[in-house]
C-alpha cells in the first residue's frame, strides 16, 4: 500500500475531513468592468450548476496525460512513485478511447522515466498549452495527472510535482491551481468543457481552488479529484492500480453511454461509493492514538455558469462583460447593497500566488452551514429569528469570528488581510441570501464583525497595522453617518475589554455589538445591556 503524497509545511499533521460531494450550486457575483456604463461597481450573480451528462463532440476532443514516475531532486527522490503511475494513466487513457470520449489519436501521454523532458514543470506548460489549442468549440479537452500530489500548510495552497520539483525551490518548482488555471487562459482553449483528472494526494483542494479562486475560470470546467483536500490518493498492490483510477475505469465501463455522452455525475457517484468502501477497511491512528477508518473520498468540484437557477453562496468576486450579462447573468435584486462594503477594497485580485482568498476548509464550512438542511443556522429561520436584524446581524459576527480562526489555521498569511476580511463578511452576508432571509446588514454591522475579526489577530499575536486602518477608515465614515465621537468608545480596545471583563465575559469584541444611534435603541435591551458601555 502506498500514498501519493507529499506535504510542505512547518508542521505535519494527519488531520482528515472527509466530505461529501460539493452543492450543485456555486454561484458568485460579479463586479461590473469599465464597460458597462453605469454598472459598474455593482454587483450580479452567476449561477454555477454542474451538467448531469456532458455532451460534446469527440472529434474535436483531445486529452493529455501526465504519470510522474520519476523525480530528479535527489532529496525527493526517495519519494519516487513506481510504474504503477503509469499504468494509472494508461487506464484512464484506455477507458476514455474505448467508451468515444476521444480519438485515440488525439491522446498524448507523456511519463517521467521516458519523456523526463516533457514532464518539468516547462515541459508539462509547453504541452499543455499545445494540446489544449487542440480541442474545437464542441469538443472537450481532458487533463490527467498521476502523481505526487502537494499540500501548503502555511501557504495554504495545494499543487502537483513535476520531475523537476524541489523543496528548496518550492515557489518555482510546484505547479499550483494558479498556474494550471493560468495554463487554461493562456491557452485560450476553445473547448466546450474542460475535464481535469486529478489522480494525486490532496488533490480535493486543487479542485476546489480551481473551481472557485482562478481569476476568471472557463466556464465548463470539471474537476474530477481522487480523494478530498486534506486525505492521501492509496495505491494498493493487489489493485494494480490506485484505489481511484481502479474504481473510475469500473464506473465508465458500467455505463452505457454514446459517444460524445460523457455521464460525469453517475461515474463520480460510483467511484467514490466504492473508493469509499474500500479505503474503510484500513485501519489507521490517529493523533490521540486511537484507530480510525482511513476514507478515501473522491469529489467532482465544477464551475459551469448556467441559466434559471435558485439559491446560491459567494464563491469569489469576478469581473462580467455585458455579453455575458445578458447571456448568463440574473441580477441581484438590489444592484449596489453591498457597496458599503466594496467601497473599502484595496488590492483585491483573485490571484492564488498571493494570499487573498478564502481557505478550502472555509468554503466548505459556509457551504455546509447554507445548504445543511439540518443545520443550526436553519433552526433560527424556521423559528422566524432571522428575521430580526439583531439575530443576522450577530450571526455575521460570529461567523466571522469563525472564518478568522480557519484562516489563521489554514492560511496564516492572509489573515491580516483587510481584503480576507472584506471577501469573508460578503460570503457571510450572502448566506441569508441563499435562505430566504432580506437583510438589513449596514456599515455598523461591517463595524461589528471587524471587532470580532481582529479579537482573534490580538488573541494570537498576528500583525493587526492594516486592520486597524481598515477600523479607522470605517469609524470615520460612521462618524459622518451619525455624528463625530458616536463611535470612540467602539474603537477604544482597553475599554471595551474592561467592560467585558467587568461582566466575567472573554470575549472583548462582544462589547462591540452596539454603538450606533439608529440601532442602539433597538438593541440596547435586548442584548446583554451589562456589556454595553454606559453614557
């Protein structure tokens, strides 16, 4: 038994979240471009639902695959894969021509042990991009990889190692989602869609960032992961195979389908039902010494923006054209309500070789407290709580304090963000969107939750200088709202923490929750009004 892993951090951890598949519905808003007039600034929303079945013409498809049997850093050479690699890849290769996906022909497959020259990180671009130019408008163009698969602890990034990937080079070495998804855009690949099969350890996370961080992903992108973000891709002997590519060549074999009929949804389905239970009869420790099941989930994550679509959760801010308005855009119903936020932001791009973007493990977290419809969140709107403006105001607080907390443990670098801030409060809000619930959330509110969100800066030390100006710059603008000094005592740390620590309460930010002129009467009763500086 083997693992297709390799983490780079400062700290190991086994740490596995096995999920579910992902919502079918991803949507994200979008920020209007200098061309459209009196849009822009404003903000719609793009539906993003997966296809059942992905139809297409095999003629104009084309595919590529790469098997990393090898690697030349002598240092990392130890964790060298067997040929096993190859023949993970050759099957998928097999399974696709055999069931018309795409022509023989139109199949490059490329490994280490013998196109070592292909198979750098140059090497892979260069054949990438040829491939992909390849595929016409109706087709699909397949990327397969087989292979180490890498984790960032405090990056927060997962990537793919080439045969020329060393640890002392990291930066320059690994091929992370951003420069896969840059690879597709500078391709300018004409597909219909766009398939990745990512056979590697981590490789949920990969998914996850292409999907939902790339600036301006094409749409009809699918990426199929052999296991989650934070769980490792298991080859087994007796297999011949990894425990993914085995059951996915299973899955499309299963299925009668025509060419050019390519059921993604029932093949996902059966792999990872029988990856599932099949990885469950390891056994493994875990860090308190006890046995668990070592889970290996495979996922689908997608980005395809469709037409007609209800509900939705914030993935990224993204710039829209007026063609793709008209064509694929339903607009929010109050264009610009959010501007109280946008306003503030700086530096804001969807670059994954920086650090502002949202956490895997973020993501799923807000996903699964919109869509589970068990969930504590729904428990307050059926009882018609979320109703209340003071019930979704506090609620953003909290989550925010939530989302500082994953970022500082899966990204550490960007918690000090003022953008990181601004990105996660839009993802909160918009929860409420999704259930149903009209909003009323204001500046004052963007107050509160930076309160709570740099709580967690002071608690753990991290670097608070951009923060506190983002604090300064919106207690200024509520000052001019409702009149200079309202707001001093809000900003005043030292006596909101002895307030707090009058009331034996921990958290300092909670004396935050009220400091306007226009919500203090409505809340002042009702929220602990101990905690409340008085007049």
């Amino acid at each position: 038994m083997g693992g297709r892993e390799s983490r780079v951090h400062d700290g190991h951890h086994d740490q596995q979240n096995p999920s579910g598949r992902p919502p079918r519905t991803r949507p994200a808003f979008k920020r209007m471009s200098s061309t459209s007039g009196d849009l822009e600034g404003s903000f719609v929303l793009i539906y993003n639902q997966g296809s059942e079945v992905l139809d297409f013409d095999p003629a104009q498809s084309h595919m590529i695959a790469f098997a990393i049997d090898k690697q030349t850093d002598p240092k990392f050479s130890k964790r060298q894969l067997t040929y096993e690699t190859v023949l993970d890849a050759k099957q998928v290769c097999k399974a696709l021509i055999n069931k018309g996906v795409v022509p023989y022909e139109q199949v490059q497959l490329l490994y280490g042990s013998k196109h070592e020259e292909l198979c750098t990180l140059s090497g892979m671009e260069e054949s990438f991009m040829q491939q992909a130019q390849r595929a016409g408008p109706e087709g699909i163009f397949v990327f397969h990889f087989s292979g180490h698969g890498l984790q960032s602890d405090t990056r927060g990034e997962w990537g793919l190692a080439p045969v020329d990937f060393t640890y002392s080079r990291l930066e320059e070495s690994w091929l992370t989602s951003a420069k896969l998804g840059h690879w597709l855009v500078r391709s300018k690949c004409k597909a219909k869609y766009v398939l990745f099969v990512l056979d590697c350890c981590y490789a949920g996370g990969l998914g996850q960032q292409l999907t939902m961080s790339v600036e301006d992903p094409k749409s009809g992108l699918y990426v199929l992961s052999a296991c989650t973000a934070y769980e490792t891709s298991l080859v087994l002997g007796p297999l011949g195979h990894s425990i993914f590519t085995y059951f996915m060549e299973y899955a499309i074999n299963k299925f009668d389908f025509p060419p050019g009929k390519l059921p993604i949804s029932k093949i996902i389905d059966e792999c990872a039902t029988c990856s599932v239970a099949l990885s469950s009869l390891l056994l493994t420790r875990d860090q308190q010494g006890g046995l668990q099941a070592k889970v290996m989930q495979p996922e689908l994550k997608f980005f395809d923006v469709q037409e007609s679509l209800e509900g939705y959760v914030l993935n990224s801010l993204r710039r829209a054209s007026n063609k793709s308005i008209e064509s694929h855009v339903s607009w929010d119903p109050e264009p610009g309500r959010y501007d109280f936020v946008t306003r503030y932001f700086r530096n804001y791009t969807v670059d994954m070789s920086l650090t502002n973007y949202l956490c895997v493990p973020c993501m799923q977290w807000i996903a699964g407290i919109t869509f589970d419809e068990d969930g504590k969140l729904r428990q307050l709107v059926d009882r018609g709580l979320c109703e209340r403006p003071e019930v979704v105001a506090t609620a953003v607080c909290c989550m925010m304090w939530s989302v500082a907390y994953m970022q500082l443990a899966h990204n550490p670098r960007s918690v000090s963000d003022p953008d990181i801030f601004l990105l996660g409060f839009l993802h909160c809000a918009t929860v409420f969107d999704h259930l149903g619930i009209k909003t009323t959330l204001s500046l004052a509110t963007l107050s509160r939750s930076l309160a709570f969100y740099q709580e967690i800066l002071e608690r753990d030390k991290m670097d608070q200088s951009a923060i506190v100006k983002l604090m300064e710059e919106i207690k200024k603008d509520l000052d001019a709202e409702d009149g200079p000094g309202e707001h001093a005592e809000a900003s005043n740390k030292d006596q909101n923490r002895q307030v707090t620590e009058q009331a034996g309460c921990k958290t300092s930010a909670i004396g935050h929750l009220a400091r306007t002129k226009s919500d203090r009467a409505a809340t002042e009763e009702w929220w602990f009004p101990d905690l409340l500086p008085q007049n």
